[in-house]
C-alpha cells in the first residue's frame, strides 16, 4: 500500500476507490449513511463499516445485532466462493469487476453485449467472468439489503435472517443448475469420444498399431451402442438425479465418467452373452448378431440396440451377472441346494416311518414301541423258585463250564 495514501476511518470516509481501515481497496459501496454505517465491498468479501467512534453505544448495538446473521453471512460467501475474483486484481482499475478493460464509471457491471469478435473466440474465459461478476453483484446486494433492516432496527433480526435463507437457497439452486449443465457437457464429450473411437476400431483405421480379431468387431458396435445409451438415460433422468453443486466438482466428474464407462462395458458384456450363446431370447436369432460364414445373416443395428438397452439400463447386465450362477445346474438366482426325493417316497415334510424314508432321502430309525399296560413278557414267562435259598445252593454246587 502506498505510504502517501491513507485508510478510511470514518463511515464517510468509505467511498468506491479508497483504502477501508484493512488496506483493501474498495470496489463497490452497496450502502452508504454516515456517520451510522456503510456496507461496501473489497476484492475478498462483502464487510459493514459500523457506527464512527463518538456513536459509541449505537456501535456496540450494531455489533451484537450483526453477530446472529454471521453463520449465514459465511456460508453465503462460501458458496460465492470463486465469482468475486472473476475479475477483480485489487487495484482502482479492477473496481469494474465484469465490465471490459478499460471502461469507467457506474457502479454496476458492463451489460452491453460483447462484439462478434469476443463471442467467436472468447478464449479467455471473459464473457464466463463477466456472468459471474453479475452474479456477485446480485447477491452481495441483497445480502446488503438483509444487513440493512437490522442496522436501522433491531427488531427486525428475524426478517433479515428469513432475506439471507432466500439468498442462501437461490445459490444453491443456481450452483446446483450449472453443475446440471457440467455433467451434461462431460457426457455428451465422453459420448463423442468413445464413439469415435469405437468407429475407429470398427473401421479398422488403427489396425496399424494393434489388430484385434475380426470376431470383436461387432462388440465396437455394441459399445458405442451402450454409451449412447448411458448418456441418454442420464438425460432423461437428470432431473430426478441428484448432482451436488459446482463446488464439488470432482464427485460429479467421477460420477458422469463411471456412469459412461459402465455403459460402454455393459453393451460389450451383453452382446458378448448373447453371441456366445450364454444367453438366449426369443426376440432374435442369436446367430444374426455374430460374423460368421455367410455375412448376410448379420444386423449391425440388433448389435447396436443390445448395447443400447445394456448402457440405457445400466443395472440389466450387473443384475444378470450377479443371478446367474455359472458352472453349476442350479436355477439363476437359487443359492440354496435343490433336495431330491427319491421316485414314490412322500413329499419332504413328512416322514415315512414304516419305509424309514426321511427328508431329502434319508433313513431313519424306527422308534421304539410306546409301552402298553399289562405285565411285561419277560416278567411273564419267569419262574420264581418256592425255597430261594435252596435255589441259590445249586447255583453254587453247578460245575463251571456246564
């Protein structure tokens, strides 16, 4: 900062082209009322120069009213974040933040419309510079407005609170639009991309550096048929999608690439299983899909629609991977064993005890027979002796071995 120029200390002292109490330079005063307050902008961020020294008590009253719309303030200036530096350099010949170079006065961006020469070859970006710079003026005035109802009264903190909640949402609304207009602009240049470089491996125009089998010149076809198929389900569904603002662009540039890389393999897989016989219908013949002896059989446009419901139905071939359970006989999506019952024996529920048949097969034990009344066969046909005592003494007397 130069030594001979001095810093604004006063509410009047706040005017476009000076030094505010910081050192920055002003570039825009949205509010001006000495010797109370005065709300101006520097090249960083939009500040409230309160009441002068001798308002003392009004000063303090300001300060304490400002302090609860200070959450909303920084998350308004967050989401500006980028757009007041479009075109600013802070110097005094950078205050036209918007306008061309050069121009002077007025306190609002240029709005004449650039020359043919500008719109042709805007390769600096300068009509993008001068949208944001509008937009810049746009919010940090009525977020100076909502500053102003609380400065000249008190009780109005929860109208300025309910200002800067409208500020806040229309920026988001707006964020979210342009990155909407991002994603498509990555898609379709990925669309342009991939087809023209499955039409290339189609033509055979880069067999010079790697000549792959003629059987996968139809999965090319099939390719560019799933990315066009992804990048029109992404147009078709936008809207309902959710894309989070321009700020996070990086999540939005790994979502549209993978959605597009996911068509593109997807239409492959799927012809593939249609063309190996993996996979059969009864729309086509899978035979008209696969170049063989007699090339008048082949329908180039049945390949590129199986690629297209592929890419545009970007779950179809995940689904069917993940349902069908390759190498075994078990139904697609069944993995639970299948019992078998043997021919004649009774469903698995019920057990045949008779046949000793169990479920699935299985033998079974005969139960044992529940007890009946009456005395017990063995206890029936035993004989009590009338002496013991003498039965015991032949017991003893009987020779070993007999």
């Amino acid at each position: 900062m130069p030594s001979d120029e001095a810093c604004a200390s006063k509410a009047g002292d706040i005017v476009k082209g000076a030094r505010d109490p910081a050192g920055e330079r002003i570039l825009k005063v949205y509010s001006y009322n000495p010797p109370f307050y005065a709300i101006y902008r520097t090249r960083d961020r939009m500040i409230v120069h309160f009441a002068d020294q001798d308002q003392d008590p009004l000063r303090s009253q300001q300060r304490a009213r400002i302090v609860p719309l200070m959450p909303m303030r920084g998350q308004i200036n967050g989401l500006i974040d980028g757009w007041r530096t479009a075109n600013d350099d802070g110097t005094a010949e950078g205050e036209t933040a918007g306008r061309a170079h050069g121009a002077h006065g007025g306190e609002k961006p240029d709005e004449s419309a650039p020359g043919f020469w500008s719109r042709a070859f805007d390769w600096r970006g300068a009509k993008g510079k001068r949208e944001q710079s509008r937009k810049v003026y746009r919010y940090d005035r009525r977020v100076a407005d909502a500053i102003i109802t609380v400065l000249e009264d008190g009780k109005n903190l929860k109208l300025a609170q309910e200002l800067l909640a409208q500020v806040k949402n229309d920026l988001i609304a707006e964020r979210t639009a342009i990155a909407r207009g991002q994603y498509v602009n990555r898609a379709f240049l990925l669309v342009i991309l991939m087809v023209g470089v499955a039409w290339l491996l189609t033509a055979g125009m880069l067999d010079p550096i790697y000549r792959f089998p003629p059987e996968l010149g139809p999965v090319w076809t099939a390719v560019a048929g799933g990315t066009i198929g992804a990048f029109f389900s992404i147009a078709t569904g936008l809207k309902s999608r959710d894309v989070v603002i321009d700020l996070q662009n990086r999540e939005n540039r790994i979502d549209v690439m993978l959605r597009m890389t996911i068509g593109a393999i997807s239409g492959a897989i799927l012809y593939s299983l249609f063309a190996t016989d993996l996979v059969s219908t009864a729309v086509f013949d899978n035979q008209a899909i696969v170049h063989g002896p007699d090339d008048g059989s082949y329908n180039g446009l049945t390949v590129f629609l199986i690629g297209f419901v592929a890419g545009f139905f970007e779950r179809l071939v995940p689904n069917l991977l993940s349902k069908t359970n390759f190498g075994s006989a078990e139904p697609a999506g069944k993995d639970t064993p299948v019992q078998v019952v043997p021919a004649g024996a009774p469903a698995a529920e019920s057990i045949d005890v008779d046949a000793g048949i169990g479920p699935a097969g299985e033998a079974v034990a005969a139960p044992e027979p529940l007890p009946v009344d009456g005395p017990d066969p063995a206890e029936a046909t035993a004989v009590v002796p009338d002496d013991p005592d003498a039965a015991l003494a032949g017991e003893q007397a009987r020779p070993q071995g007999s």
